[in-house]
C-alpha cells in the first residue's frame, strides 16, 4: 500500500531544515565577529606595551647619550689643562663630541617606533662608547707622562740653580785673574746667551731634535782696546762635564794657557759693540741635562751661560 503524499508535512519539514541552516549560519557569524574582536583586542594590548617598551629605551639611549656627551666635555677639560700638543686627539675629542650631539639631536627628533630603529641607535651608541673609551686610555698615558715630565723639569731646574752657582763662582775667578790685565785695554762681552736649534733654525729643548748650538754675545764697545782682528772661541761641556768637539775644534791660549775650543770665529773689532755669534755644528749626539758653555778670547775667558736640554 502506497504511503500518501502529504504537502503540508513536506512543507513543514523543509522550513524546519532552512531555519536549522539559518541558526548556524548566524552563530558561525557571531563567532567569527568574537574572534575577530578578540583578536583586535590582543593585537591593541600587544602593540600598547610594545610601544611602551620602545619609549622607555628610547629614553634610556638618550640619557646614556647625555652621559656620554658629559664625559667628553670632562676629557676635552683635561687635554686642555695637559696642554696637548697632540693636535689630532684634540681634534677627535671634537668630532666625537659632534657625533654625539647629531645622534642625539637624531633621536629627539625622530619618532622611533619599531624595536630595529632603536638597536640602530644602540649600535651607535656602543661604537661611540667604544671610541670614547680609547681616548680616555690615551689621555691617561699623557697625563702619565706629563707627570713624569714635571719631575724631570723639577731635577733639571736644581741642577740649572747648582750650575748657575758654578758659573758665578767661575766668574769671580775671571774677575780675579782679568785683574792682572790693564782695565783701560780689556775686552768685555755682554749678554752671552746660548740655545739650541733644530734643522729649521726654531729652538728646541729637545735633545734629540737638535741640530747646532748658537752662541751669541757683544764685544763690548772700548776706546782704549786693541783694534783689528779678534779671535772669539766657545767650549761647549755637556751634562758630564765633556768638552764637545768636532772635526771644526781647534786648539788656542788664552792667557797663556792651552786649551781647547768646541768651534771659534774671527771678528773684525773697531771698538765698537760688536755682536757675534758663533755656531756648533756636527757634534754626533746630544743628551739630556745642563750644557757649561764659556767664551774666550786669546787674552782669556769672557764670561759663561748655560742651558738645558731633556
């Protein structure tokens, strides 16, 4: 027996089927709009603290940057007071000095809003901290050595003080033998000074940049003494009391004495002040201390100087 065709059953179980459909339909599309504001949620929080986190580094560089830029003003302070003659640390402390002030003004003015923006930034930082360090290594060694250097000065300035003495104890000693000269007809001489040179003719109190001694006096002016040609002549004793002599050395009497000279020069004297200088050339090594130079003429001593040399 055939089951009888019901329309209205039919009908009733296809609405029921369609609102079935309907209800997943519209419960997928609520839970898809969740996850969707789920998701925008966590991406907020994450980017919020994200963001945070960048900002306080940020920060963080830009006081690091501040200290830096402090600690090249004090080292620039310091070569100051050293009185640096090394004109290119002096001059990199400078430029470091700028780089730091241009990588902060960067950083200030740029908004940096990504983690790979702010390690550029420490990278540079650290370079730059990097450099810092190698200067201060090499201030500490010249300030090593310029403490040494005012020890020496200090020990060359009390050996110049006892050779001072010498030299006055010396020329009383010329006073007393020049007394047996008629004063009417002796020759004096006057600011005798003494220096050394480098190739280019500039003084030096180097040791190892020197290149001649120069020695320099007057003739003072004498109605009453001799005219004509004058043989001047210089000795020249270094810090070990050695006579400096070259292939230019010649021997004379002064008094009647024989003695040896370091370098000499004839002068025409007509009475007159008459300034000489006398040069030291070719001696093989200079070192350091307190240099005697004594002046001569044939009639005997002028009259002595000293300098030094480190």
């Amino acid at each position: 027996m055939e089951e009888e065709f019901d329309p209205i059953l039919e009908r009733r179980a296809r609405e029921a089927k369609e609102t079935k459909t309907r209800n997943l339909t519209v419960a997928a599309v609520v839970l898809g709009v969740i996850a969707l504001g789920l998701c925008g949620a966590l991406y907020y929080v994450w980017n919020k603290y994200n963001g945070a986190d960048v900002r306080n580094e940020k920060a963080n560089v830009q006081n690091e940057l501040l200290m830096l830029r402090t600690e090249l003003d004090d080292n620039i302070t310091r070569a100051n007071e050293l009185n640096l003659q090394n004109d290119v640390l002096s001059d990199s402390l400078d430029i470091a000095k700028m780089q730091v002030d241009a990588l902060l003004e960067r950083l200030q003015k740029q908004e940096v809003s990504s983690r790979q923006q702010l390690e550029s930034y420490k990278k540079e930082l650290a370079t730059l901290r990097t450099i810092m360090r190698g200067y201060v290594t090499q201030l500490d060694s010249l300030n090593t050595m310029n403490q040494k250097l005012i020890a020496e000065n200090k020990e060359t300035r009390g050996k110049l003080r006892e050779s001072e003495k010498k030299n006055e104890d010396l020329t009383r000693r010329v006073e007393e033998l020049s007394s047996q000269v008629s004063v009417g007809e002796k020759l004096k001489a006057r600011g005798i000074e003494a220096q050394a040179e480098r190739r280019n003719g500039k003084k030096t109190e180097k040791a190892r940049d020197v290149e001649r001694i120069v020695v320099s006096f007057t003739l003072a002016a004498n109605d009453l003494a001799q005219r004509g040609e004058i043989s001047t002549y210089v000795r020249v004793f270094d810090p070990e009391d050695i006579l400096l002599v070259n292939s230019a050395s010649t021997g004379f009497e002064a008094g009647g004495e024989p003695m040896s000279a370091t370098a000499f020069r004839r002068v025409e004297y007509a009475g007159d002040d008459l300034q000489v200088t006398i040069y030291v050339n070719d001696i093989e090594e200079y070192i350091k201390g307190i240099y005697r130079v004594e002046v001569y003429t044939d009639a005997g001593l002028l009259g002595t100087t000293s300098f030094s040399l480190r």
